[in-house]
C-alpha cells in the first residue's frame, strides 16, 4: 500500500490530505502570482521553477490516493479557500474581512451539505 494510501486510511487522514493538498496548490499558485506581479529577473525565474514544483506536488497529493476525489471537492473546496486566505494574509499582508469570514460560512455549510449529504 502507499503512503498516501495509508494515510487516506487513518480516520481524519482524508481530510489531513485534502488540507496539504489545498495549501499546496494556493501555495503553488502564490509562487506564480509572485513571479508575474511581484519580481523581474532572475527571481522571476526562481518564483516560477517554485511554482511547477509546488503545484506537481498538488498533483501527486491529489492524484495518487485511492480515493473518490469528485465526492470529496464539497470539503476539499472549503480547504481551499481556508489556505488561500491563510497564505493571502500571511505572504501578501492582505486583510480577512468580513465579507470574506461570511462567504467561508457559506462555502463550508455547503461543503459539509455535499460531503456528508445521504
């Protein structure tokens, strides 16, 4: 069995994975964000080689469990717009406003709706 495998098996591992993968890819995608608005140069350069590590890291965290991912995309969207505010915050000094506290209310009640719905 592999890793990922393992730890998809481990209660809570599901939602541990769909975490790491929601910061990879809105830490992947901050790299190239970095690299088109924020550097010139070689650091462009770096900020890009960054971002197709990062993302291909995404990619494997996401495609190699064995697991049904379209079942899980209700609570995996709610990590991911939890991670992109984290690291929009902590890397881009960008503020959590309101409106955004209200529509993450709003994306997980409809992340918790798709995911745990019978």
């Amino acid at each position: 069995m592999r890793f990922l495998d393992q730890v998809v098996a481990v209660p809570g591992g599901i939602y541990l994975l769909l975490f790491v993968a929601a910061l990879l890819e809105v830490w992947g995608d901050s790299y190239f964000q970095t690299a088109v608005h924020r550097s010139s140069g070689a650091s462009r350069w770096v900020a890009v080689v960054l971002g197709v590590v990062v993302l291909s890291m995404y990619g494997l965290v996401v495609n190699l469990p064995g697991w049904d991912f379209g079942k899980l995309l209700g609570i995996y969207v709610v990590f991911f717009f939890f991670a992109a505010q984290m690291v929009a915050w902590i890397r881009f000094k960008q503020p959590v406003t309101l409106p955004v506290c209200l529509g993450f209310i709003l994306i997980a009640c409809g992340g918790a709706v798709i995911r745990f719905w019978r």
